[in-house]
C-alpha cells in the first residue's frame, strides 16, 4: 500500500514538471519510444537515410527594414505555420569557420570562439558543389550506361552530416554560404534570416542517429557592413546555446562535435576516381585567396562609409565613346573605390561589349576576372545595382533553380519567363538547369534587360519558397508569371514611396528588401474596399488594386468554374483578344474542374497586356455569371465578346460622367453595383443579352487619355 502511494506521488510530481514545462517527454524518454516506429531516430548503420519530412512544416522569420505600418500589420496578422512535432533535446552543434586568422582573433574579443580551416586539418571543409560532383559517380555504370546521380544541389539536411571520403573526414557548409554561384548570400541581413531557418528546419526535420553539424562560414566582409551587430548578436545567440524557445544549439571545435555527429560513408568512391590531392586542394583555396592578397583591409573602416544608392544606365554612359586603349587605362590606372566602383562597371562592360569575358585587359587579366574583383567589392560596399549588374554578365546562376521550378510544378502551378510586356517562356514541366540557364539569358530576356536574368531567379527562389511555408499566398494563382510579378513589386515600390523624393529602383535594393515586397504583394488582399479600416494613406485606390491583382494573375474562388457555366449558355463562344473558345468540342472534350480547361481560359487571359485591364475581364466573368446564375432561362444567343462589354461600359460611364480620362476613371471605380463599375458592366450585359441584333460602335470615339494595346499575343 505504502509502495502504491510513493509510485503515485512520482507520477503526480513528474505530471507537474510536464505541466510547468520544467521537464518534456523528451527528457523522460530519451530514445523516443513514445512515437511511431517510422518517427524514431535511425540506428546507427554505415550508411544514413533521410526519413520523408514533408509532413513537417516550418515557419519563416523576415526580419523588416522597409518601414511601412500595413505591411508591419500584414506580418502580425499572418500565423506562422508550426510543426506539432518538435524534439526538444536535439542539440544542433554549431562550428564557425572563420576565412583568416585575423578575423578569427576580431571574433575573438567579442568571446566567439571560431575556426579557420588550417587549424581543422586533417579534416576538410568543401563547397557544397564539390559534394554533388562526389556523388555523381553514385550508381555510375558505363556498361549499363548508367551516368550516376545528377547534379541536385544538397539540402541543409545533408550537409550536415559528416562524409568518409578516400580516407579522408570531410564536411560541407549549407548552400546558405555558396558565393560562388550567386549574390544572394552577400546580403547579410538575408543570410542571417536564413541560418534561423536551416536552424528551425533542423530542429524540425532531424531523424539521424547522432547530433547534426551546422558550418557557419564567416568572411571578413561580414563586419564591414552596416549589419555588423546583427551577425554578433546572432553569434552571441549561439554561444549562449538558445536561438529560441524551441532551437538548441551548442557551439563547438570541429575535433570535438564530430566525435557525436552523424557520418556518412562513400565507399563507392576511390582514390582512382576521386585523388586525396583534390580535396585537400579544394579544402584550403578560399582561406589562401583570401591571404595571399597581399594587402590588407580594415574590418572596421567601410561600416563608416555611407553606402551610395544609384541605378546603372548601362545603354546611355560616359564611357560609350571611349576607345579600348582608353578604357583598358582607365581601369588599370583608377583604383576602386566606393565612389568610382559604378565607373569602373560602366567601362568594364564596354570592353565586354567588344570582346565578351574572354577579352584581355592586360597580361593575364581578362575582363572576367575584372568582373569577379568589382563583383567582391561591390559585396563588400552593398552596391547592389552593381552586383547585380556584373552577375548578369558573369551569368550566374543559382544552383538551386531547378528544384525551385519543379517545387512549383508539383504544386499544380505553371511558370512563366519572360520581361513584363514582352514575350514569355512557358514551363509546364521539370526542366535541367542547362535549359532554365538559356531561357534567362537568351535574347528575350537577357537580351533586353540585363537586369531582369538575375532579378528573376532571386524572384523564383523566393516564391519557392513561400510556396513551401505560406502556400495560402497563392490562392487563386494558376500560372506564376515571374515577368509581372515583377512588375507588381515595382508598383508596390513606388506605392510605398510616394512620400519620399528619393529615387528608388529595384536593381539597388538588397535582396532582403525584394523578398520583403514580394511577400507583400502576395499577401496583399486586393479585393479589400478603399473604405474598410485603416489609415487613408495606407490604402490603395481601385485602380492600384487591379493593377496588383492582374498583375499577379490572381483570380475569385471558383472562378474557372464560373466561366465554364458561362459557356455552357453560349452557343457561339467566348471571344476575348480576337480569341475565341468555342463552345464546342471544349465542354464535350473537358469538365468544369479540369486543369486543361483552367490552363485555356488562363491563356486567353494571358493575351492581356494591361493588368487593370485584366482585372476587369475577370470582373465582368464574374457579374455574368452571377446575372446568369439568377435567371436561369437567359443565354447568349451570340458569341461574347468580353472586350466589346468593356468598352460599352466604359462608353456609358464616359457619357454618364462626362469622364475626360475614360478608362483611367473606370479603372478607379469601386467594384460595387451602386456608383461601382459592376453597375455599368450589368446594365451593358443585360443590352447584350436582350438586343442581339445590337451594332457595334466604333470605340475610337474614345477620349482615351493613354492609348494602350490592351491584347498581345504572348
């Protein structure tokens, strides 16, 4: 009896400690034999295997820099999404690779203890490339004509385990910290959001025996930014061992973490196929670029130097007429500074124009590696005009592309490439990075705008990305058509500084503040009503409103199926930008819920070059399938022309108002019945549908103040 009482009071005790969220399952079982077997940490074998973690979902922390109080209140209203499995005594061992002993000992002084990867031999630190190139020869067979694995760029997952290689111990730093490939990890407030992120997904995701091993590459540029004391406190988060509530981290030397980490054997690789001398050769070259330059900088100096925010007019320049002699001494004999960094891009691309990346400038030294070297220095003054200038001529690319396009794909989603009022590339299907690489730097794109070939895979992988954690964006989306989704973020801009002088561009703003903006634009209810709540300043007129909403392709709930009601009371079928569906074989060949029938009507859609104006078709789809849908017993008894409804309705706003700016003034109305543009569109439909021996009028009695096409072919 006695016995039965002490058991109980234990249990009473440890239920109070849960309760108080002193102690966790976790801690009272630490082999976790509380969950399904498939949840389980794996045991300890020569070879690991990631367990599926699509179930488990991650939320995303974007730090703010663009100060704007409706874009603050969105992020407050918008619930992160959480995983309702989190592991509370995984630990996650940080090791921070420093590039040179001098940066090691600035570090020192702040109490963060770092590595630089000398003093970490005999294990090495590779690029993450040089792991997918080590498992290319998995599976390779030239008997069975097997070419291995293909080049995917590894997860945060994988490169936190640790490798035995040729008899050698090798790590790889996330593809967070790849410069190689893209600009993006320059921006550091971007890097610093995204190592919170491999953190929370780590803790979220981990299912491998041992503890994983995070790679935090630090470079000297790092301190001279303007966000020098977010890396330390992020730093000195991590030595603290607490990130947040729910992200255990333990910083360590590499010779003691590896002792509890995961690893990973590649016994199909040799010395034959892979030398020692090739790794070790990889291991040490960032740290010897960076000593081996022969001058040093200050760590400190270019924090105090105001960072100059200027766009790059390539086509119209200074250096246009200059011969090469004059140019080749203008950049041996100018050094690079802040202030003459955007000049030396300017010349440089003239030499570029001659001769391509190949032409010499001087004895063993071509215009690429002029490119490379104002490429660093532009990272290191956060001159982003400029880098993103010198990565579209260096045609760079993200290694991870491929996998976001495909990321949108499986998600029922079509892409699309292009510049905003030009023509566009469709993918519909996965595609290798070779054939994305020359869709972006063709002449469609890269040919017209030098800007646009990198502008549109940072775009790409941030909607990737917000697919993965916030897919309630992209509501009523079909087709993700980068080129004016892009041109959203542009009107968003300058909604945004309406209040300032400055001029602002997309080409100078970081890749963080992009980011920002284009979770706005997609998170930016444009169905709202000016009138409901909210300071007046922070709202947008009716026509910014349809302006955004065409321009991210957005369309009401149910909408596909609306018009396919619609056409099943249209003999003669849907005419829109000398388009036409036919009423048969499509509702004989299709259902209502079909994607193939979604994917027609967005191509007709597509044929719109103006978004406002797209957003009126949408608009008047909607109020006839909503007057059709209450009297039943009406059909159309000839082919509808959308695009003729909207010109009458405009022309009966235009003679009701005595409207100057006929289609600047509709696109301004409020989508109401009374004094709104639903109410001209009605009366318009109800004249088609009862007059059918009605005439056309000639529109271009139009007092149309901007003359736009509004239909292309696309």
């Amino acid at each position: 009896m006695h016995h039965d009482f002490y058991n109980k009071s234990i249990s009473q005790d440890l239920v109070s400690l849960i309760d108080d969220k002193i102690l966790t399952i976790s801690d009272l079982d630490p082999i976790r034999r509380y969950l399904p077997p498939c949840d389980r940490p794996k045991q300890n074998s020569r070879y690991s295997s990631i367990q599926d973690s699509s179930r488990y979902q991650y939320s995303l922390n974007i730090p703010k820099t663009i100060s704007n109080q409706s874009y603050d209140s969105k992020k407050q209203t918008k619930g992160s999404i959480i995983s309702n499995v989190t592991f509370s005594d995984l630990v996650i061992h940080i090791v921070a690779i420093s590039e040179s002993v001098r940066l090691q000992q600035v570090l020192a002084t702040y109490g963060i203890q770092t590595q630089t990867p000398k003093q970490i031999e005999p294990l090495l630190i590779l690029p993450p490339a040089e792991l997918v190139k080590a498992y290319a020869n998995l599976g390779a067979n030239k008997k069975l004509g097997f070419t291995g694995r293909p080049e995917r760029p590894f997860g945060v997952l994988g490169t936190c385990k640790v490798y035995r290689i040729s008899s050698k111990t090798v790590l790889c730093y996330p593809l967070t910290f790849e410069t190689t490939d893209f600009y993006m990890s320059s921006d550091l407030t971007l890097l610093l959001d995204n190592i919170r992120s491999d953190l929370e997904f780590i803790t979220k995701c981990w299912r491998l025996k041992g503890r994983p091993i995070y790679v935090i590459m630090l470079r000297e540029r790092h301190l001279r930014g303007p966000q020098k004391s977010e890396l330390l406190e992020l730093l000195t988060q991590i030595r603290q061992g607490k990130i947040s509530s729910s992200i255990c981290v333990r910083l360590e030397r590499l010779q003691t973490a590896i002792s509890s980490a995961c690893i990973e054997h590649l016994d199909f690789l040799n010395t034959s196929i892979c030398p020692a001398s090739d790794w070790e050769s990889v291991a040490v070259a960032e740290y010897r670029n960076t000593n081996d330059t022969g001058h040093y900088k200050s760590l400190t100096d270019v924090a105090k130097t105001p960072v100059l925010s200027e766009d790059i007019d390539y086509n119209d320049n200074e250096f246009k007429n200059f011969s090469q002699s004059e140019l080749r001494d203008y950049i041996c004999d100018t050094d690079i500074s802040i202030v003459s960094l955007k000049d030396h891009t300017l010349a440089t691309y003239e030499l570029y124009k001659n001769g391509g990346l190949d032409w010499m400038i001087k004895e063993n030294y071509r215009v690429r590696n002029h490119l490379e070297h104002l490429m660093k220095e532009a990272g290191t003054y956060q001159n982003w005009a400029v880098i993103r200038f010198v990565s579209s001529l260096l045609h760079k690319m993200v290694d991870s592309l491929a996998p976001a396009v495909t990321n949108l794909l499986v998600r029922g989603k079509i892409v699309t490439m292009g510049i905003f009022g030009y023509e566009e590339t469709v993918i519909d299907k996965p595609m290798r990075p070779n054939e994305i690489f020359k869709i972006l730097y063709s002449e469609n794109i890269f040919g017209r705008s030098i800007f646009h070939a990198v502008l549109l895979q940072e775009l790409l992988i941030n909607i990737a990305v917000f697919m993965n954690t916030y897919p309630q964006l992209f509501n009523g989306i079909l087709k993700i058509r980068l080129g004016w989704i892009l041109e959203a973020i542009k009107l968003e801009l300058e909604h945004l500084k309406t209040d300032t002088d400055e001029t602002v561009t997309l080409n100078i703003l970081s890749p963080n503040s992009i980011k920002q903006l284009l979770d706005y634009v997609l998170s930016t209810d444009s169905q709202q009503s000016t009138q409901q709540g909210g300071d007046s300043s922070e709202q947008r007129s009716a026509f910014q409103k349809r302006q955004m909403d065409g321009a991210v392709s957005r369309v009401p709930s149910n909408f596909y199926e609306h018009v396919w009601s619609i056409l099943e009371r249209t003999p003669g079928g849907i005419k829109l930008c000398n388009i036409l569906l036919p009423q048969q074989p499509t509702l004989s060949d299709m259902t209502d819920y079909e994607l193939n029938f979604s994917l027609k009507i967005e191509e007709m859609l597509s044929r719109v070059a103006d978004p406002a104006y797209r957003c009126l078709v949408v608009e008047m789809f909607e109020a006839i399938n909503v007057l059709l849908k209450r009297n039943p017993e009406l059909r159309f008894i000839q082919t509808l022309d959308v695009n003729y409804l909207i010109d009458e309705a405009v022309k009966l706003f235009q003679h009701q108002t005595n409207s100057k700016e006929s289609y600047q003034d509709f696109y301004n109305l409020p989508i109401s019945l009374v004094g709104g543009s639903t109410g001209y569109m009605i009366r318009v439909i109800i004249n088609y549908l009862f007059n059918a021996t009605i005439q056309k009028s000639d529109t271009n009695d139009l007092n149309i103040n901007t003359n736009i096409d509004v239909c292309k072919i696309s």
